[in-house]
C-alpha cells in the first residue's frame, strides 16, 4: 500500500479519514485559498483543493496526496473560513434560518503515475433561526474559527442551528468520503 497523505490541517478531515480505516501522513499545505467566486462554486472549491494538493506533492518522490477545500454558498455569497470571532457572527447571522449549500472540492494526486483526480459534492443545509444571543453562546461552547461557514456539523449543538442536512453528512464535515474511495479505486483497485 503507497503512502497517504492529507493535506490539510484540519481535524475533522483527519477523524473522517482515520475512521474511514486509511492510513496517512498529514502534511499541511501552503497553497492560499481563493474566495472569489468566478464561475461555479465546484470551479472554485476543486481549484482550491488543486493548489493544496500540487503544494504538498512538490515535496514528495511517492505517494498519493488528498487536497480538499470547503465552503458554504448562501445566495451568491462564498462562505469560508471566519478571520475571528466578529466575522463568525457575521457568518451565522447570514446563515441562520435560511438554507445553503455546503460544496467541498477534492483533488487526489497520484505522485507515482503522474495523474491527477479531482470531483466535487454539494449538500443543502437546512439551519434553524438563531438568536444574537444563542449565537455568541454557542461560540463559548464551540470554536468556530477552523469551520468553513462558522458551525460545527459534529459538535453536541448542531441540533441547535441545523435543522436537516439533504445529501452526504461527510461533504459538509469537509471531506466527501464516498467520492474519494471511487478515486482511490481507480488508482489502486486494492483499496477498499
């Protein structure tokens, strides 16, 4: 089996990952997310996921890198990753009471062969409305800094502010799990 390795420092990408059963390195990437929506969000979110996995792989001989990029699409405004806490509430204010759309692009990258795989998954998130208050109390509980979107899928609260999720659970953590074993299946029908 060839090395694995994630690149990404996000901790839910590396729980959903390691429960998956995979093996991996991570390694986090250098590659600078863009926000500026040009054409379609998958466009934007695959790039994204491009230039973090190029990044990593330009520093290894062997092996297969995983990039992933995720983002909320509310209306037509891209929702990524708050700067600090004010732009968190800003996020959740936008978000509360209103659906969106979760995409999160991936590339795979197999060093070895010299190939290059990416795909998208999108899932609506139906959110409950929310108070400024519950707002800045779910911020005591939860650090939203690292969450695309400023919520946490996994956290004990989500039942709070999600009301349904319609398609893949993992898309919205970060990493749309079923799309990357189809990947991983065309590069080594080992994997299973």
């Amino acid at each position: 089996m060839r090395k694995i390795i994630l690149a990404s420092r996000s901790k839910a990408r590396r729980k959903l990952l390691k429960s998956a059963g995979f093996k991996f390195k991570v390694v986090e990437s250098r590659a600078r997310e863009s926000r500026i929506l040009k054409r379609r969000t998958s466009d934007l979110v695959i790039g994204n996921a491009l230039r973090k996995a190029k990044s990593v792989a330009a520093r290894f001989d062997s092996g297969i890198v995983i990039g992933a990029d995720t983002v909320v699409l509310a209306g037509k405004k891209i929702i990524g990753k708050p700067k600090n806490i004010k732009d968190a509430f800003t996020h959740l204010k936008l978000l509360a009471g209103r659906p969106q759309w979760v995409y999160t692009g991936l590339a795979v990258i197999d060093i070895d062969n010299n190939k290059i795989f990416t795909a998208h998954d999108k899932t609506k998130v139906y959110m409950r409305a929310l108070s400024d208050e519950q707002i800045k109390n779910y911020f005591k509980r939860v650090s939203p800094l690292e969450k695309a979107g400023s919520f946490d899928v996994q956290g004990p609260d989500r039942r709070m502010f999600i009301d349904r999720i319609k398609g893949s659970f993992d898309n919205v953590v970060g990493l749309p799990i079923k799309k990357l074993a189809k990947i991983l299946k065309k590069i080594d029908p080992d994997f299973r």
